[in-house]
C-alpha cells in the first residue's frame, strides 16, 4: 500500500499516524508510537468496571511486556492465524521478539481454512508459512466442519471441505506438505464434521498434548474495540490468567491469550506501515472498493458478520463467485437484497390477509424442524423476560410507550446496557407491531421475531441475543453426550 494511501485511510480513521524515522529496531518502542489528533501518546487501556483507564504506556509498550510474559509462562505457545490484519500483525511481531530476544524454541501457527475465501488471501496466507517455515510449526487445516451461515432458511451450518461435495468445493485443496485433510489427519481431537469453534479449541488442546503436556497458550488477534461483545468479555476476569484479563481458559492448562486486545484499528496500520510487514492486499481492494474499515473482514463469506460484502465477490473475483452461488443455497439472494430496503426492517411488508403474528406462526411452519424449534425456543425466551426481567429502554421510549397506551410498569435498572437504562416489563401480551414507536426495532413484538426469521437470523442477534450464550448451551449439551470424554480430558 502507498504512503498516499496510508494517509488517506489515516484519515477515515480521524488520526494521524506520526512515523518515527529511525532504523527500524533502533528504538523499538519508539518506533510503535502511534499518536493521536493534539499529539499524545496512546496510552494502554485497561478495562476495569466498564470504564478505559489510560496509562503512562503506549500500546507497544505494553505488547512487549505481554509477549515476555507469554514466553516465560507457558511452555508452548500456539498462534492462531486468519489472513487477516489483526492474527497478521501479532504473528509478525511475535516473529520479530522471537529474534531480538534470542528464543530459539519453535512456536506453532494454526490456519483453519474455511474452503470459501478471496484468492488473494489464500496467496498471503501461503507466503506468511513459506517466510516463517524454518522458524514455525505450520498447521493449515483443511478439515469438514460446520460453520454457521446466515445465507438460508433451510441450512444452519455449511460444511467446507465436505469430502461429499468434492465436485463443488469452491477451490481446490491446499498441496503443502502441512496442510492437514482427511487423508493426513495428525490432529486426534479431531470429530467429523465438528464445529468450527470447537475444532480451534480441541486443536490448541491437542497440540498442548502432543507438546509434552507442558502449558499451552493459542494467541488470537482479537481487539475490544471491535464489538461490545468482545469488550465485555475482556471486562469479565472471571477466568483470567494471573489476573491478566486478556488470558483465559480453554481447558486444563490450556489457554487463549489475546496480547492486541487494548489496539485501535490505527495502531495496526501504523505498524503494518513503519515496519514493512507483508499483509493481504484484499485490504487494498476492499479500500478502493469504498468499504469502512469495519466492514474489511477476513471470514467466511457467509455468516452473519461478513454476508454484507458477501456481493463483492461478483465484481474482485467473479469465478470465485459463480462457485459460490454453487456452494451454500441463498448466497444470490443475500448478495443482492442484504443491504437494500428489501431486507430493511421499517421496510418489510406484510402478506394481505396476514397479522405479524399468523405470518409468523406460518414461517416457522415452512421451516425444516430443527430450525423451527431453534427459532421457538429463541422466542420463548424472549416473551418470558419482556414479561417477568424487562429490558432497558431509553426514558424516552418509555414515555412514547406510555402515551401510546402500552401497559407496560419499570422494574429496576437494567444489567445489559451500559447507560444503565430502566429495565421495563410488558404487562400486556407482545404487541403485533410496535411501528408507532420510534425506537421500534428495540422493542419486543411478533414483527420482531418475523424479520429474524426472514434475515436467516438463526441466532435472533436482531432481537439481542448474543453468542456467547448460544454456544454455552451447545456446549452443555455435547457435554451431556460425551460426558464419558470429559471425565477423560479433565484427567489429561
């Protein structure tokens, strides 16, 4: 990428980027600054009540002193590697300390490849491998699993590198000596078919075991500043690693470690720009093709985070997309209408003859059975804390409610929002539509449920469902059937 257009994007972001010219490990520290508008250093976050404490250390700093603890803590350390810029840039890094510091031991880098991806991704990956070979110790999985999808009604989770779809698989298998397939499956943890999520966390658990049982560590490349979700989950020290928030356990003495956790988007370009790392150039793509930087993802194509720029495939690489149309039903569909008022929620019409209710109740009739009761357990849920816990609403929507008619009475004040907003309580059955409200998408109603329904929104996250939840109870429940295996792997 050109300075120009460095300083280009250094603007999108509304701060400026100060390079230090210097020799590029003369002053290492130094060399990371990254600063923003008025001039200050940016100071390390720590999280602590919800609230950003800013230290007398810029976020360089910090990584540094991370990446040592790592390497004295734990006997093994695992990298898990995306393409992306995030698992890019801290694989770099740790790279580089590595050499500074003289470690000689071979840390490990893990590729889960989702078979559907940009072909220039696919070309950064295999460059990153080939650069570290010598130094690394390269696992490219390319192995069945279930990964969720957002792009049908009949279809929860597609299944890349399906050995029986081989004639459609959107590209062709990987031939490196360490890529892992069926074929050459070194990976024992390994369960046909399993979910993504779980496959990483039973690969980090199996390398701890084929390392010599000593602690494990897999490093990730995930900010807080990405989500509200993965804030709060830096928030939670519940599980954290002598009292490191950004460290939590997998399993018995196994770890996940996020050392990038407190960096803003700028500071990863920052550093990509002083230092001259390689990255994925379908960053320069998706920047010419006028996306904002929170809508450049690194994922499969089809979930729920990267569906919106699920079209961009047509115009980047359109023989990649003719194949994909091919691979996941819905993928046309959710190209064209995903981000026009077709799919808009104020925009939805409903059927003549239809309340949002019967509409509702003959979707989910339509639907195949496991996902109709996903869907109904979804909603249950829902109804029942509308009706006995409330959920926080502005005291302006409050008073809209009210002077509409709506029975409704506050019950205290509300956990899961941040501004501490009244918790409400419907003291009336959920209403058909709630249209009359401004604040309408936050507000309970059978419409509400619909469009979930009608956005393949399996997960109901429109109606403030979050996933963390959602995977605790599928883990409780594989928990259940192979209790037999835990008791196994808790003595390991």
């Amino acid at each position: 990428m050109r300075a120009k257009e460095i300083k280009e994007i250094g603007k999108k972001f509304q701060q400026s980027i100060d390079i230090i010219q210097e020799d590029k490990y003369n002053s290492y520290n130094a060399a990371f600054s990254c600063r923003i508008e008025g001039g200050d250093i940016r100071k390390k976050r720590m999280w602590s009540n919800l609230k950003k404490k800013y230290l007398e250390m810029n976020v360089c700093e910090a990584l540094e002193e991370r990446l040592d603890f790592i390497f004295k803590e734990f006997d093994n350390i695992l990298v898990s590697f995306s393409g992306g810029k995030d698992s890019g840039l801290l694989l770099h890094l740790l790279m580089d300390f590595k050499r500074r510091h003289g470690i000689q031991k071979k840390v490990g880098v893990f590729h889960q490849d989702f078979e559907a991806q940009y072909q220039v991704t696919t070309e950064y990956v295999e460059q990153t491998f080939e650069q570290y070979l010598p130094e690394i110790e390269p696992y490219w999985v390319c192995l069945p699993m279930a990964v969720r999808t957002a792009m049908s009604s009949y279809q929860m989770y597609w299944y890349p590198w399906d050995d029986r779809k081989k004639d459609i698989w959107v590209r062709p298998m990987p031939d490196k000596p360490y890529v892992i397939h069926q074929d050459h499956n070194p990976f024992l943890l390994y369960r046909y078919r399993m979910r993504q999520e779980d496959l990483a966390k039973q690969f980090a658990r199996w390398y701890k075991i084929s390392h010599g049982d000593g602690k494990t560590v897999c490093l990730l490349g995930i900010r807080a500043s990405e989500s509200l979700q993965r804030y709060s989950g830096f928030v939670n020290k519940r599980y954290g690693y002598q009292g490191q928030c950004w460290i939590s356990r997998q399993f018995k003495d196994v770890w996940s470690a996020s050392p990038l956790y407190d960096w803003s988007t700028s500071d990863i370009w920052a550093a990509y720009y002083r230092f001259g790392y390689p990255y994925n150039k379908l960053y320069d793509l998706y920047y010419k093709a006028g996306l904002k930087p929170g809508q450049m993802r690194v994922a499969s194509p089809f979930n729920d985070y990267a569906k919106d720029s699920l079209n961009l495939y047509r115009v980047l690489e359109p023989e990649t997309w003719s194949r994909l149309v091919g691979r996941v039903q819905g993928a046309n569909f959710t190209a064209i209408y995903g981000r026009t008022k077709a799919m808009g929620y104020r925009n939805v019409s409903l059927p003549a003859g239809h309340s949002w209710k019967s509409y509702t109740l003959f979707l989910l009739d339509t639907l195949p059975a496991r996902l109709r009761d996903n869907y109904i357990k979804k909603f249950r849920t829902s109804m029942d804390f509308w009706h006995r816990t409330g959920g926080g609403l502005s005291e302006e929507c409050i008073n809209e409610l009210i002077e509409k008619g709506y029975k409704i009475k506050k019950n205290g004040v509300s956990n899961y929002t941040l501004d501490k907003k009244s918790r409400v309580i419907f003291l009336q059955k959920i209403p058909d539509d709630t249209d009359d409200i401004q604040s309408t998408k936050d507000i309970p109603s059978w419409k509400r449920m619909c469009y979930c329904i009608l956005k393949n929104d399996h997960l109901c996250r429109f109606m403030g469902f979050g996933l963390n939840a959602g995977e605790q109870r599928r883990v409780n429940i594989i928990r259940r059937k192979y209790k037999g295996l835990e008791e196994v792997g808790n003595e390991i």
